[in-house]
C-alpha cells in the first residue's frame, strides 16, 4: 500500500493523490476538531442513520450496518467518558470519529462514507445541533417567562412611575412593567420556533454537492434523524448557512431584550432609584470601596449582547461572497455560532435565576411616581370629561403644574381655590383622579396598566404559555 510511503502521510483519509506530507502549521490552521468535537453526539447520530439507510437499499449488508453502527455507540461511550484519543493531524470530528471506526471495527468502518461527503455530513450536524439547542433556549425562555408572570401576579398593585425620555410620564404598575418584559420574550420564543422550521431540514444525500450515485433514501435518514424533510436541493443543501444567520439574528434580538433588562435593573438598583433590590449572591464587591454592592450580573449580560451582534455580523460576512457550493470558509460558522448558543442559554439562565429573588421597594416606588407630576394627563382627561376640548385641558393643566412648580407642591396638595383660577371647571371630586390609584385604575382597557388588566393579561400570558 502507497501508504507505508514515508514521503505520504499516511494519516490522512483523503492521503491519496498527495505526495507529501500536509505542512504542519496547515494542518493546524486547517483543523477544526478543537471546535467542532463538541458535534460529536450529532456527528454519530447522522452516521448511524446513513448506515442504516445505506443498508435498507442494499448497499451495505444487514452485518455491516450492525457492525458500524455497534462501532460507532462504542466511540459515542469513550467520547462521553473522556477516554478517546482526539488527533488534530485528522482535522475534524467527522474524521477522527470514521478512523476511530475502522480501528475499531476494520475494513468494514471504511465503507460507512459510501454516498456521503463531510459536505453534507456538517451539515446535517450542525443542524441537528442548532435544533435541540434551539429547543433548550426556548424553555429557557419560558422559565423566565413564567418568573415574569409570578412577579407580574404579586407586583400588579405595586405602583411604579412610568417614564418616557427617561422622565417621569404616569404612574405604572410594576407588574405591568414586568408584562412588557413578557410580550418582548413571548416574540422572541416565536422567532426561535419560525427558525427551527428552516434549521430542522435534512442535508443528508446531498454529499459533496451533486447528490450521489447510489440509490439512496433521503426521505428514510430524515425520519431517522426526527428532520420534517429532506432539504430539496443539493448545492444549496451544503452551502446554505441561512440558518445559522437567521438563529444568531434572533439571539441578537433576544440578547438585545435582556440588554434592555439589564439597564432597567442597573437603573433601579442604584442609589437614586433604589427601586429593587437584587440578592446579594447576584452582586459583586469592590475592592476597594467597601459599601459598594454591584449588579454585576445585569451588567454582564448587557455587555455580553455586544458579541452576540458581533457574531451575527461575522456570519452575514462569513457567507456574503461564497460562490456555490460548499467552500472551506464554511468552517468558520462554528465559533461564533457555538458561542451565541452558549451566550444565550446562560444569559437566560442567569436571567431565569435572579429574578425570583428580586424584591420590589413598593413605598420608594411609590415616592417617585408621585413626584414630577405623574397624574396630569388625568387632570386633563378630568376637564375633558367636563367639556373641554383636550388642547385647552392640556393648556390649563400646563399652567397648573407651572404654579406647582413654583411652590414646589404635588397636585393633589394644591388647593381648590388655586385649581379653579386657573380652570374654573374643577370641582373637589378632582382629588380622586389625581390619586395614584385613581390614575392606574383609570386605564382599565385591553393593555392598559390598570391592577385588573395587569392580572388579566397573566392570566392570559398563562394560557399561551400552556399552548406553546
Ligand atoms: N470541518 C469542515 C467544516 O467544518 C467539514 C467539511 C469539510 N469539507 C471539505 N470538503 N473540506 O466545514
């Protein structure tokens, strides 16, 4: 055999046509097996599958398929409990675990890539990768959904300003804050399962990039595998990465959501909210100041949606000029794809685990939604209600905030007599809407704030979440 050649390396699966050896810094730039060993499981699963196929139309023998795939459930075990010898002169997981075969098993691990191509074989595991890490993120997301429902429930009373610029616009409440958190989520879990649609496609039987010769069953390896069907084109089977853009684009959205979060908790930790507090095992220290109690956490979560972005636009760079079919630069989906998976599940996660043990400062929130005149528009609506036309309200109420904040009062401590100067119009029932509670349990409607809706829309956000 050509292979006891020493100017060969006899290593290689592909070694045939060449007549030396790879250059050893080639061989580690090439490789991939530092990485993509983590598709092992999917790696093994899509082989068993192929075997399998290739046995049920006669290619290989009932013995054979038995023998491979016995073979391969072995490596599987040696994989899983660290005893198997990864090599990076064989460059990637699918080509250490088919040599590990024919050690293993013989001549026969030799026939398991009869009509297929690591082309397809990649791609066929990386989305069987993306699937079910899919499915780990999406009840991830509704871990914190549900989290969100409880505080929602418990908080609907809680009485919080709501800000728009950042200023004080109406009084909330804090469950109803906590309910606009849920709807960015629930739109996230959607985007996730839309993806899967895409992503849950079997590329296997496409091989390199024409299909193959052999009389295959593509319909049967995507039974196999749980795909919903086989993809419909052979080129595009093996270099479409669509799903992997389109799966970064929805963490880039979902990492965006919890950055958001994040800046709201960042806020309303600090000295001037002082509006929740999180658990201490959820914060860090400083070294060298020694009150200082740190959302850390948040922080970090907001900061880690930078690479997630950073790694939708590699992808997008990644593919923008690869001409069809399958090119080499494909191997670099892996990284940034295998690291917007991890970002995601432990960002949820994180996520999922602290905000259980988040406690509202109910009387602070209150102070605040009283101050900067939170309940104006309900004087206006008041006037309204007794025939002003809204612009003239908005007038008057102008000029009554403008003599509150002269004397430095709130409205509800403005006389009556102080009131009616400015707007004749006003009777004492005026102190009712200018309440706190007046104000939320004035927007009683579909998506407004008020405690019953807020409870409604949980109960509510309960039946979808049971529907999912
Ligand atoms: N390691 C490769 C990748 O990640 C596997 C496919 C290699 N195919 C090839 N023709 N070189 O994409």
């Amino acid at each position: 055999m050509s292979n006891d050649d020493e100017s060969r390396d006899g290593n290689k699966l592909w070694g045939g046509r060449f007549s030396e050896a790879t250059d050893a810094f080639v061989e580690r730039f090439t490789a991939s097996v530092d990485f993509d060993r983590r598709l092992y499981r999917q790696d093994i699963a899509g082989s068993i599958a192929h075997a399998r196929m290739l046995a049920q139309v006669g290619v290989l023998s009932p013995e054979e398929e038995a023998q491979i795939a016995a073979g391969l459930e072995a490596i599987a075990g040696e994989i899983e409990n660290d005893t198997f010898q990864w090599s990076v002169e064989l460059e990637d997981v699918h080509m250490n675990i088919e040599a590990a075969l024919t050690r293993r098993i013989g001549a026969v691990g030799k026939k398991l890539h009869t009509g297929r191509s690591r082309n397809d074989q990649v791609a066929t595991d990386i989305r069987l990768y993306v699937r079910d890490e899919i499915d780990a993120i999406a009840l991830l997301i509704e871990q914190l959904q549900l989290t969100l429902l409880d505080i929602a429930e418990r908080e609907a009373a809680t009485i919080m300003p709501g800000f728009t610029h950042l200023q004080v616009a109406q009084p909330i409440s804090f469950g109803h804050h906590m309910m606009a958190w849920f709807e960015m989520l629930e739109r996230d879990y959607q985007r996730f399962q839309d993806c899967r649609k895409r992503v849950n496609l079997s590329p296997l039987g496409a091989a390199a990039l024409a299909g193959t010769s052999f009389p295959i069953d593509r319909h049967y390896t995507a039974d196999l595998l749980g795909f919903d069907s086989p993809t419909r084109n052979s080129l595009d089977s093996v270099s479409d990465r669509d799903f992997a853009i389109e799966l970064a684009a929805c963490g880039s959205l979902l990492m965006t959501h919890l950055s958001r979060f994040s800046e709201e908790l960042v806020l309303w930790t600090s000295e001037q909210f002082q509006f929740v507090e999180l658990p201490d095992r959820f914060c860090t220290g400083s070294s060298i100041m020694p009150q200082k109690k740190n959302p850390d956490v948040p922080e970090l979560v907001r900061g880690k949606s930078g690479r997630v972005n950073g790694h939708l636009v590699s992808l997008l760079t990644l593919m923008k000029s690869q001409p069809l079919a399958y090119n080499k630069d494909n191997q670099e989906d892996k990284e940034p794809l295998f690291d917007v998976l991890d970002t995601l599940k432990d960002c949820l996660f994180a996520y999922a685990q602290m905000m259980p043990a988040v406690t509202c400062r109910s009387q602070v929130m209150r102070e605040a939604a009283n101050r900067g005149y939170s309940t104006a528009t309900d004087l206006a609506d008041y006037l309204v209600k007794r025939g002003l036309p809204f612009r003239d309200a908005h007038e008057a109420v102008g000029r009554i905030v403008a003599m509150a904040v002269e004397s430095g009062q709130n409205l509800d401590q403005l006389y009556l007599e102080q009131l009616t100067a400015i707007c004749p119009q006003i009777e004492t029932d005026v102190y009712q809407v200018l309440t706190l509670e007046g104000s939320l349990n004035a927007r009683d409607h579909l998506g407004g704030t008020a405690p019953a809706q807020v409870r409604a829309a949980v109960t509510q956000a309960r039946d979808l979440l049971a529907s999912h």
